[in-house]
C-alpha cells in the first residue's frame, strides 16, 4: 500500500537493525486518515470471505480495527494484556512472549464473544516474530471459531511470523512488508 | 443521545448501585455502527470549536476518540497507563486514582504530541468521579495547550465527576447521563 509505505519513509524512525519508531502516527499519537485508508484496503482484501467478528489486541490494534469492523459492519473484540491471568471458567487466555521487551503476558477474553460459530479476521499494527497473532489463533482454536485471514498494517518480513503463518496456510495481508533496515533505511519487498 | 440509551438499557447490565457493565458494546467488544454514529454526534456538538488534536486514555478511549478524530481530520493522541513511572524528561505524566480497583495508576504520554499551540477535544468513554478527565486535563495543562471542550460516551451524573468539570467552566458533553440505578434499572437524566 503505496500511502502507508511513503508515510513510514518520511515518519518512520530506524533504531539499531531491528526497531521500526511509528508513536507519530500508528503507534501513541495516530492518523485517523491514514487509519481509515489502511481499513479500507483491509476490507478489499477480505472483503471476499466471510467475516463475522474483527478480533485484535489492546492497545495499538484498537484503532485499525475498529475501522476494519465499521466496513464490514461486524462487532470488534481485543484481547486484554495482563501480567497474570486468574484462572476464569469464562475466559479464553493465551501466553505471548514479548522478544521487544523480554517479558510474557497473558492475552485474555471473554467467551462470551467468540464462539465456534464466528469466522474471525484477525488485525494487528505489527508482524515480526508472530507471538501475538499466535495467541489471538490459539484463542480462535479454544472457541473453536474459524479464521477468516489475518489482516497486519506492518510486517518485518526478515523476522519469522510470516513464514510461520503462511506455513499453516492462512491468507496474510500486510499493507507495508519491509525487508530489512540495512544501512539505517527502510527497504520494502518489491511486490508491485 | 437517543440510540446510545436505548442500546444502554438494552445491553448494559446494572450491578449493585453504581456499576454499569457495558461490555458487549463499548468496552471489551465494540460496536463499529454504534461508535460512528457517537463520533458524528461529539462532531455536531464540538464542530464550531478549534480542535487540532483529540486526548484519550488506553483501552477503551482509543475506539470513540479515532472516529472522533477522523470527522476532525485531526490526530489522536491517547495515555498510556502504567502502574508506575521512571521519570523521563520527554514524558507528560499524571497521577490517577481508580475507585473501581483502588490502585493509583500513571498515564504517560510524550512530549512530542501536545505542545502550547493545541486546542484538545478529551473523549472518553466514562466519567463517573472524573479521575482520568482530571489527569488528561493536568497533561492538556502541563504542556501549556488550550482545552477545546471534553466529550464523554456515558456519565453517571450522581457521581462527582460531571460537577467538577462545570465548575471549572469547561464545555462537557455527555451522550448518555444516568441519574441513578434505582431498583437495578437505568435512569437518566430528563434532558430532551
């Protein structure tokens, strides 16, 4: 998606070889705008499948995805982060490693809003090593719910996750895939 | 707003004599269609003032605040809690108290998205004892920015928080206020 990779040019900040900066406008502080455009090519993207319910974890998942429900007109859930989980009979819960921060939390929602009747997409701000896409699927297996896709604005594609999601054969969209941050730049896939 | 309180006496469960549980729409899971349609009407209420940038606090602000920032085609910039905070020269920060958990928690947010020269439009989806309004208000103050007026999704109008705000002069609007929960049913405010 051509607007979003131009916008994480001008506004992207390198850090090292692995950090990717985008608090002024996906991240802290967030363009509504470009939210909505990136929703919009979400929604063209997936617009064939079925989907019942957006599903994404707090808190920089929140804002693309309510944009992705409002186009498809179906409910929105995220996942609470918590440190600890108490075990709940009406709780779904998965453990997510955090390689950024080195630490592990708990992503937990209600059952109350996922059932084995939903066809669920999936939207995050970032794929790089997967931990917290692979929590949100282990959540969708417990309600026995069916995976629509799993919609990603951006994706470090040197990193594992989307190898290990291609692998088990789900369609992933990504609207920027970056390849490496060689030299302090950004370097997308050549895809277009 | 009308479609905001029916859906309120619809869908939101009243436990003991403050607790308003509105989880299956406006917080765990969100209802897109309905969040708009609350965005268009903040639109209506705040349009004529200058807003250059919308204030919310993580989770369940950031929903209602991008719509509300795409009808104003402004950025949105919403506070981190955290349970404590290292103190950082680049960090806004105040101090909120939660009656709902009794813990103290800080909300962060940088420096670099609110500075002197903004109007801000605060958007959040409760104001009960204004807690978190009065600790984004303290950041709107620390940086020196003007409040252009404070929109709220539902207010429990017996609690102090709403006559703190109008003390201080502040234009308030609530879409849905609740005079009480008398025999476990909501009750608002006859305003229409």
């Amino acid at each position: 998606m051509k607007i979003l990779k131009d916008r994480l040019l001008k506004d992207g900040k390198v850090i090292g070889d692995d950090v990717l900066e985008v608090d002024s406008f996906l991240k802290q502080q967030l363009d509504p705008v470009l939210m909505k455009q990136m929703a919009d090519e979400f929604y063209e993207r997936f617009k064939e499948k079925k989907v019942t319910k957006i599903l994404t974890v707090e808190a920089s998942g929140i804002a693309p995805a309510i944009m992705v429900g409002y186009n498809f007109n179906v409910p929105v859930v995220f996942g609470r982060k918590q440190k600890s989980v108490t075990l709940n009979d009406n709780m779904y819960s998965a453990t997510v490693f955090s390689y950024t921060h080195q630490t592990s939390n708990e992503i937990v929602i209600s059952r109350d809003f996922l059932s084995a009747d939903d066809h669920v997409l999936i939207i995050d701000d970032f794929l790089a090593n997967g931990q917290a896409v692979e929590g949100l699927l282990d959540i969708v297996n417990q309600a026995e719910a069916t995976v629509a896709g799993i919609g990603i604005s951006v994706e470090k594609s040197f990193q594992k996750g989307r190898k290990m999601l291609d692998e088990q054969g789900y369609q992933v969209e990504s609207l920027a895939r970056i390849s490496s941050f060689e030299g302090g730049k950004i370097h997308f896939l050549d895809e277009e």
